[in-house]
C-alpha cells in the first residue's frame, strides 16, 4: 500500500513538473514574439532602441 502511494506522489510531482516545464516555454516563446514584434516595429520607425537598457 505504501508503495502504491509513493508511485501515485512520483507520478504527480513529475506530472506537475512536466505542466510547469511547459507553461514555461509557452511564455518564453510569447515573449520572444512580443521582443520581436516590438523590435521591427521600432526598427520600421527608423528609430535606434525601443527598450532602455
């Protein structure tokens, strides 16, 4: 019984894991959009930077 329970709690926090994982690389893949939209747009205004860094 104990192991059962310790196999259903690996399989949930790897599950869980594997969610965070890629909510993850949904957001970064946003953010790169969001970077390159926003730099081509900067860039077709004929300005130089559009962050301040």
């Amino acid at each position: 019984m104990l192991a059962i329970l310790l196999v259903l709690l690996l399989a949930l926090l790897l599950g869980g894991a594997g969610f965070a994982v890629h909510a993850l690389w949904v957001i970064a893949g946003i953010v790169l959009v969001v970077w390159i939209l926003g730099f081509l747009v900067r860039s077709a205004e004929g300005g130089g930077r559009w962050y301040r860094w």
